[in-house]
C-alpha cells in the first residue's frame, strides 16, 4: 500500500516533463500512454526524420534554391491534435529534430494546434522550419488563433549554418504569430530572414522583457534600430547577432547624430555583432546593465569550423573582425562600471592598444564575475598569455574566465574519418593539450590570489566532428597557500558544449 502510495504520489513529478523521439511514419500507439496525460507540464518532441534527396551537409544558396522542401510526417494529428487537448497541466511544448537536414519543418496546421493549447506558456520550434512548404488544406489569416493572454515566450531557432532564405509561408505563419501574440509575449527569439520586422514596430509590446534576432540584416525598414524597436520599452535583454549582406560595413544601433530618445531604461543585457566604434549607443546604456557581448556572429571560432566543415561556395560571411582598438573606444564609452559578464572578440592590431584594452576591463569593470576573451593575434607567432593574465589580475570579483587565445599550433576541426585518424593520431593533439594546461595553470596562479572567487577557467579547442568545445580547468587552492599559489586540476569535459546559440 505504501509503495502505491509513494508511486502515486511521486507521479506528477515523474512525469512533468516528458521527452518523446518521433519516427516517420508516426502512428498513435507510439504517443506517451494515456495514463500519463494528466501529468505531464513540459513536452519535448524530437522527430529522427532523414533527408530525402538532400545531401546532409548541403547548404542551399540562391544559385542553389532547395528543391526538395519536406514537410515533417512525425508528430502524427493524433499527438498534435487530440493528445495536448487531454494534457491539463501542459504549458511548454518544445519541437526538435535529431538530425541536420536543411529544408525540414512542421507545417501551419501543427504550428497552429500548439498554439491553441490552452494555457501554453512557452513554445519553441528548434532546428525545424516553420511551413518549409505551403500548406492548401489550413485557411490562413486568423484561423481560429486567436490573441492569448497565457503565452509568454516564442522561440523559434533555425540552425547553424542554415540557408539564409526564408519561404513565403514561412513568413506568413510569423507575421500571424506576431500579430496574434504581441500582448503576452515576454521572449520572442526568431531568425532575422523571415521574422516580420515591419510589422514588429508597429505594434506595442507591453511585457516584452526579451529579444533575440539572428541571421542576414534586413535591409528594409532602414530605420535604426534604436528607432524601430522604440516600442518594446520594457527590453531587459536584446540580442542582435546579426551580419551585414556582403561589403556593406556594420550599421549602428544609434548612429552619430540620429535624432532619437534612449528607448530601453530596464536593459540589463546587450549583445551586438559586428560593433561599430560609432555606435552612439554605447553612451546612452543605463547602469542597470549586468551584461555585454560584442562579438562576431556567427562567432568566428564557429566559422572556422565551417569552413572546414563546408564547401567554399556555400557558407561565407563578409565582415572584418573588430580589432582592439574599436573594442576599446567602445568600452571607453560605455558608463556601466557595475557589469557582472563581458564578452569579447577582437583581433589584435596597433602595438600596445591590446595591452591597454585589457588593463582598461579590469580597471573599469572591477565587479566582472565572468568575462569570455576571444583575442585574435593576427599573424603574431607569439601569444603573451602570462601579460594577460596579469593584466586581468585585478578582477577581484571574477569567478568565471573563458579564454580562447588562438594559439600557434591549435589542432583544426576535423570532419571526415581521415581527417579523423590523422587529429587522433598527431602529435600537435598533446602538445596542443599541453597548451591548454598551461595556460589555466598560468591564469590560475596570476588570479587565484587576486580574484579569491575565481572557480572555473575554459579555455576553448576543437573537437574532431563537433567543432569548438571547451576545456574545463577548476581552480584548487592550497590550503593556507601564499599569495598566488594554487594548484589547478584538470577536469576534461568532452560533453561542454561551445554554446553558439547564445
Ligand atoms: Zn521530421
């Protein structure tokens, strides 16, 4: 009795969160039981559908426009269209798929039955297409979705690399999304291609707290961004990885001498790719910011491994890195001494400036818990790491250091089994290890003493088949050390992601 009990009493909580990987063709019986409807709160779907025609790595571009567009046939109608309506307690749905396959989505009609689940707070579309094809049997325009107070968060991700072409339907379900949704969303996170930009400033936003866009920079509306989302006033985090069509140079978010009013007082985390020294919005961040990221995107360590991954013709981003001297102008603008998390990507270039760039972070953002540093040297065969470190010294706060130093020697992404025997097997993979200790155990011993909460330092390498990962070091301090002794253990975490969604 009393294990029945227990089972029972323990089943909400079992059962919460379920996760279901989905074959092609679905069928009913392959759906979570019955039974454990009523538990269930967060729903994972995962189709393992295979590319048809498409060669998995093929990556279409205009000269090479898809052909073979796929609508997914897992998420069977009895799941999508009965099932979630029995589901009480259901208030995240999250769509994925197993593998790359570049043209693959869900059509309206799945988009749309999730979307009317009562009380669906968070929904999220990953690695899949929203209407990759049209759809003749969904009437569209209202179509029974109708405005919802409950739905807070829309996520829609699109992987990377992925073509930067977006479908007509595909637009046409966002910009219903969009107008259906506008006065509940709380996060918003879409591709750039397809997102429906000119709807999106004119609208109000009332609880709008988050938004990320991603991808190709749309050329029209040409109004500054500072301008065109005005009417989001409530923006705590606004992430804006975008790049430019091809030799057109970064355009600022505030450009020099734009008439306009700081429209984001709340901001607490901005991610700009692409920066431009310019960019008047840097002087006008409010001090309630904790966080800031100038960086490339893609991110350039990602892009090498594209570039290994890809062929030439089908992946390439113009845009020069920024160098130090930007970076510093930028951070010499910025009047938000409180930060709590730096990121930066830079390539080094006039003698010296690099050195004051990283004397000017810790002097000016001396409560910095985490700071990534992507420092690109730009031919130099030497790599000052031991002056870094004690440039970086002063960061008493710093818990949290990710270090990629692009050292002389680092072991390339490989992808093919050849590729893959010759990485395992070269002698650069141990030195490159050996590089990797060192410089933990160089930052370890120049921080440990200064920076008492310094806990973690990454520092990142490519990984055969999977592109960047991180290296994990945790700092150990001797007991009753002196000042600047510690040991740093190794701990490898072949499972730590590079994140480049973030
Ligand atoms: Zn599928």
């Amino acid at each position: 009795m009393t294990s029945k009990r227990l089972r029972e009493a323990s089943m909400p909580i079992l059962f919460s969160s379920c996760y279901q990987r989905l074959e092609y063709p679905a069928a009913a019986e392959d759906i979570i039981p019955q039974k454990l409807w009523q538990y269930v709160r967060t729903l994972h779907l995962k189709c393992v559908c295979r590319p048809l025609r498409a060669f998995p790595h093929t990556v279409y571009d205009d000269a090479h426009p898809p052909t073979d567009p796929v609508v997914c046939g897992a998420f069977h109608r009895w799941l999508t269209d009965v099932a979630v309506r029995k589901m009480p307690r259901l208030t995240e749905v999250v769509f994925d798929n197993c593998k790359y396959i570049p043209v693959h989505g869900l059509p309206w009609r799945t988009v749309r039955a999730m979307l009317t689940i009562p009380n669906l707070h968070h929904f999220a579309i990953a690695s899949l297409r929203i209407c990759p094809t049209a759809d003749d049997t969904v009437e569209w325009g209202d179509s029974g979705l109708q405005p919802s107070a409950a739905l807070s968060s829309f996520r829609y991700w699109v992987r990377d690399p992925t073509p930067t072409r977006s479908f007509p339907a595909e637009e046409r379900g966002l910009d219903t999304v969009v107008r259906a949704f506008h006065a509940s969303l709380e996060t918003l996170d879409l591709p750039s291609e397809p997102a429906p930009i000119q709807l999106m400033c004119s609208l109000s936003w009332p609880r709008l707290r988050e938004l990320r866009l991603r991808g190709l920079r749309w050329t029209t509306p040409s109004t500054p961004i500072v301008s065109l989302f005005a009417c989001m006033p409530h923006l705590r985090t606004l992430v804006l990885q975008l790049y430019e069509p091809e030799h057109v140079d970064a355009r600022a978010v505030w450009p020099r001498g734009f008439s306009a009013t700081y429209p984001w007082p709340e901001l607490e985390y901005l991610s700009i790719s692409h920066p431009d020294a310019d960019d008047d919005i840097y002087a006008h961040l409010p001090p309630t910011l904790r966080g800031l990221a100038l960086r490339s995107w893609p991110h350039f360590c990602v892009q090498i491994k594209n570039d290994n991954e890809y062929p030439p013709r089908d992946l390439r981003w113009s845009f020069p890195m920024a160098n130090a001297s930007s970076i510093l102008r930028i951070l010499q603008r910025c009047g938000t001494p409180d930060l709590r998390t730096l990121e930066l990507e830079y390539e080094v270039d006039e003698p010296g400036v690099d050195a004051e760039l990283l004397q000017y972070v810790a002097a000016s953002f001396p409560r910095l818990r985490t700071l990534e540093l992507h420092r690109y040297r730009n031919g130099d065969p030497v790599v000052p790491t031991a002056e870094i470190a004690r440039y970086l010294s002063p960061l008493a706060e710093l818990a949290m250091l990710k270090l990629h130093l692009d050292f002389p020697g680092t072991p390339p992404p490989a992808f093919s089994p050849a590729d893959q025997r010759r990485f395992c097997n070269s002698k650069a993979l141990a030195a490159y290890d050996v590089t990797l200790r060192s410089t933990a155990a160089t930052f370890a011993s120049a921080l440990t003493y200064t920076s008492p909460s310094l806990r973690e330092i990454w520092v990142l390498r490519y990984v055969a088949y999977r592109g960047p990962m991180w290296a994990d070091f945790s700092v150990i301090r001797a007991d009753g050390g002196a000042p600047g002794a510690a040991e740093v253990r190794v701990q490898r975490q072949d499972g730590r992601f590079y994140m480049s969604r973030t």
